[in-house]
C-alpha cells in the first residue's frame, strides 16, 4: 500500500531532491498535488453524480463509458501527477518523458472516450442543452477544437519544448512547470476529442480525414524522439547535471531512454487509436449501408403501393368515366333522330 507524501518533494530541484529512484519510491509514494487532486476529484464527483442522476430515472450510462473516464482519464492523470512520475519528473528526463506521454496522449483518449459532454446534456432540460449546443458551436470552440490547429499544435509542442529554452525554464520555474502539465492534457483534447471522442464537436472530420491526421502526427512524434536517442547534446544539461545523481542513469542514459520513450510510446499509442478508430469505420459504414438498404426497400414498397393504387383509380376511372358529351349514350335520342 502506497503511502502519501513521504518526504518526496512537490517540485524536485538540486536543493530539495528525492531519495535514489526505485520500485518502490516510483509505486509506493504518492505526493498531494492540487494541481491534479483538485480537478480530479471535481471531474470524479461530477461524472458519477451525472450518471447516479440517470440511473435514477431510468436511463442506462454505458459502463465503458464510466471506466474510461475515471479510470483511463482522471486515473492515469493522477498517476502521473502524483505518483513517483510526478515527484521524479523533474530529477530524470525519461520520467518526464513518461509522463509527456500520459498526460497528452492517453489520458485525452480516454477522456474523450468518456462523453462527458453528452452525459451533460442528457441530465439538462431543453434550454440548458440549447446553451451548451451554443457554447460548442460558437467561434471560439470552432477554433479550439478545428483540426488544423490542434494537429499543427501537436506536432510542434514538442519541438518547441525541447528544442529551446522552454523546457529549461519550465524546470526551474514551479509555476512554468504546472502550467505545462494543464496544457499536455488541453493540446491532447484538442486533438483527439474531435478523432475518436463520442461528444458533439463543432466540427467532426471524415474518417478518411481522421486517418491522414493520424498518418500525419505519427512521424513527426517517431523523429524527434529519435532525434533526442542520438543526440550528442544534453537537453537542459546545466539542470540535469547539477543534481549530482550517484544512482543511475547517467544524464546521458536517461536522455537516451526518453528518446525512446517517445518514439515507442507515440507510435504505439498512434497505432492503437488509428486501429480502432478504423474497426470503428467499418462499423459506421455497415449501419450506414443497413441504413440506405432500409431506405431503398421503403422506398421500392412505397413505390410498388403507389402503382398498384395507381391502377386501381385508372380501373375505376373506366368504369366511371361518363361518355363524351358528342356521342349518343344509351335510351338517349341523338339529334338527328329529333
């Protein structure tokens, strides 16, 4: 059993270290971190009570729906906040990289798995849904969940954290660096809430589309993480090394593992997602086949009823139709017999 807070600091720095890095500090100590405790325990709360609301009622939540959300989502990300990924992440550059990979690219997957915002409108009324339905379809939401940005911020994020300066200053500044964990998990939403989410976005690409974002995203991930195995140079060197670590890895080791990390864990977890979104591609386009052979056999029924009361009023028609107003019908005389 993991004990909480037991002498692992809240930010790591070369004046306030945790002990040699093990199983057991990496599984068995758990740090209180607002950051993560606070929205954890509000987005826990909110879910199950909107789902207690529907099953009071009557209605059924899909209990997949429920796992994804407080297990894949709100789990992981407590995991990496505030497990020993947390209170390492900041002392070896593989744990860091561990966590970058969790909080923006499997926690949003589940998150979005989740449908918080359909069980939302599923327990308003009628004008609280319309507000929402505004809300997601207003500009601001459009640009926010628009696929091009949030790919192109994928895609970049990365390059731009650790490429420059920015992932130095996040290590040294406390603020920079709480600031960083909120916008992993905003870009990933951004990016796969709109992919493989169940919630109504502003604006849902194609399937086709979805895939080529995928197809995209997943190289630029695969070279810059084998960029950093091979690189020469020591991302933030100066922070690293003034740890002093006598326990391994050496800072040279550790870049070369989180590297790798990268690499494996974004193709994998691309891969992953890029395969059930594709089942469930094949899955849209068999009801939508289905749903157009429905269709057809209502419309050759209507079609087929339409002619046979067609025929049935000409049939009647004839029997009906009164004789032109020129020719003699009969007992009645005809002019020239007058």
């Amino acid at each position: 059993m993991g004990r909480v807070g037991a002498g692992l600091p809240l930010h790591a720095d070369p004046g306030n270290q945790p002990p040699p890095l093990t199983p057991a500090t990496m599984f068995g100590e758990w740090k209180l971190d607002l950051l993560f405790l606070v929205p954890a325990l509000a987005g826990l709360g909110l879910y199950l009570w909107g789902v207690g609301r529907l099953r009071a009622r009557g209605d059924r939540w899909p209990l997949s729906r429920t796992l994804a959300w407080c297990v894949g989502g709100i789990g992981t990300a407590a995991v990496a906040g505030m497990s020993g990924l947390g209170a390492y992440d900041t002392v070896l550059f593989s744990v860091h990289m561990v966590q970058h990979m969790v909080l923006m690219m499997i926690t949003p997957v589940f998150l979005a798995v989740g449908a918080p915002v359909t069980l939302l409108l599923r327990n308003l009324g009628g004008p609280g849904r319309r507000r929402v339905m505004a809300v997601l379809h207003s500009w601001p939401a459009r640009l926010l969940f628009h696929p091009v940005l949030a790919t192109a911020l994928m895609i970049a994020t990365p390059y731009v954290l650790y490429l420059t300066q920015l992932y130095p200053f996040t290590l040294d500044n406390d603020l920079a660096h709480d600031l960083l964990h909120v916008y992993m998990v905003t870009v990933g939403c951004m990016f796969f809430w709109p992919l493989v989410g169940n919630d109504p976005m502003p604006k849902r690409p194609a399937y086709p589309l979805r895939m080529l974002l995928f197809l995209i995203t997943m190289p630029f991930t695969s070279f810059l993480g084998v960029t950093i195995m091979g690189s020469s140079r020591l991302i933030a060197e100066e922070w690293y090394l003034s740890f002093r670590r006598a326990w391994p890895p050496s800072p040279a080791d550790d870049q070369y593992i989180a590297g790798a990390i990268m690499w494996a864990t974004g193709d994998l977890t691309m891969v992953v997602v890029m395969g059930v979104l594709f089942v469930e591609w094949l899955r849209d386009s068999r009801r939508e086949a289905e749903r157009i052979d429905r269709q057809l056999d209502r419309e050759e029924e209507l079609a087929a009823r339409r002619a046979q009361q067609a025929v049935a009023a000409d049939f009647n028609g004839y029997d009906e139709e009164p004789l032109p107003a020129d020719r003699p019908g009969p007992g009645r005389p005809d002019e020239e017999d007058r």
